[in-house]
C-alpha cells in the first residue's frame, strides 16, 4: 500500500484529492497538511511514501517543503501539484529534488499514476510540464550552440579544420594525417587554439566544436 500525504492549503482541494486517491485499492491518504511545515513534519512522523504539495502553501511554501523532505527525509517522494504551471516552478520541483509535476486541472487517473510513479522511484510530468522542460533544454541547447559559434569566429578555416577533429577525440598524430600535416604542427595549431578560445585544455575546446556543432565533413 503506497502511503500518501496531501498538502495543500485549501480544504476543498485536499477533499478532492482524496477522493481521487481512493478509489485505487493500492494507495491510502493517510494524512493531511494545510501548510509546508506540517506537511514535512506530518510527513516523516507519518512514514509516508509520496507527500503531494501545493507549491502556494503559508509558512513554508511547497518547493521549500520538498528541499526540507530531501535534506530530512530522502525517502519520501514529493510530488508537486499546483495551478501554477510557470517553467520556473516546473524546474524549480525537479532542481529540489521532486519526483514530478502535476497541474490541478489533470485527469483523476493522471493524479493515480503519477502517485504510483513516485512511489515506484520513477519521475512523472504532466505533458505541459513536459514540453516546459524540452522547451528550456531546446533553448539552452540553442543559446550554447549560438555562443559557441560566435566564439569559434576568430579562428581561420585552417584552426576550424584542427578543432573539427580535435572534437572528434582524434590525436595530434591522426589529424595530421587527415590533414596532411606533421604532428609537430598540429600540435602548434592546438595551442593556438586554446589560446583564441581562452580554453585551458583540448577537452574544453573539443566540448566547445561539439556545442557550435562543428563537424569534420564540413572541412572537407
């Protein structure tokens, strides 16, 4: 039996969640918590398995609450379940350590197995929250990829040639041989490198040809 906390401040939605919970014969609420510092408190004294928390609860809000459950109780899982579906809250649950999010307005059977994937140690995100994560990793992915372009744009085609193999993983030797070019040399176009790119080693400057997506094909 998964044993489950709700926390929320409003006893209308606490109700309904209950409500909701009970009718899966694998899952019993048993206590109740209208702000974050009793939910964490009920929480560890109750031994429960998956706290849900608002995240606008008073005294403690809920991802304070889930940062609290993590540092006090690792065990419990801490399911965020709000109206506020902002990327920032979103984020804010998973860097504190939460095993989802959910928005109030998800299907009674989303709520079930949400509960029963934290219980089970897996992570669950209602779409929206979902597409709110890809979106930011999209994003990031995008602002490193720009920013790292604009860095490799001091360096000549001959340097972008080096660091194509170099983020390749290739050794000084095999991209001279590629190159055409002694080992001796590629060796000086390397330092050349780090020093443009202000990269204290190959490895910073292979991660970097990676991130603008510079590729060996495009040498050629």
């Amino acid at each position: 039996m998964i044993r489950v906390l709700v926390a929320d401040d409003e006893p209308l939605i606490r109700t309904g969640i209950r409500t909701i919970l009970a009718s899966a014969d694998d899952i019993d609420v048993v206590g109740e918590a209208e702000n974050g510092r009793d939910a964490v408190e009920s929480a560890r004294r109750l031994s429960v398995d998956v706290a849900l928390l608002d995240i606008r609860m008073p005294v403690l809000d809920g991802l304070s609450a889930l940062a609290e459950l993590r540092r006090t109780a690792p065990s419990v899982r801490g399911l965020i379940l709000t109206t506020f579906g902002e990327r920032g809250n979103v984020l804010g649950a998973l860097s504190h350590g939460g095993a989802g999010f959910l928005l109030k307005d998800s299907a009674p059977e989303e709520l079930i197995n949400a509960v029963r994937a934290a219980a089970a140690g897996d992570a669950y995100l209602s779409p929206p929250a979902t597409r709110q994560v890809v979106d930011t990793f999209n994003s990031g992915a995008a602002a490193r990829e720009e920013g790292a372009r604009r860095r490799l744009a001091v360096l000549t085609e001959r340097e972008r040639e080096v660091l194509a193999l170099l983020g390749e993983g290739l050794s000084n030797a095999d991209t001279g041989s590629r190159l055409h070019m002694s080992e001796a040399t590629v060796k000086t176009y390397v330092s050349r490198i780090l020093t443009k790119l202000g990269c204290r080693n190959r490895v910073q400057a292979a991660l970097l040809a990676r991130d603008a997506g510079l590729e060996p094909e495009s040498t050629t």
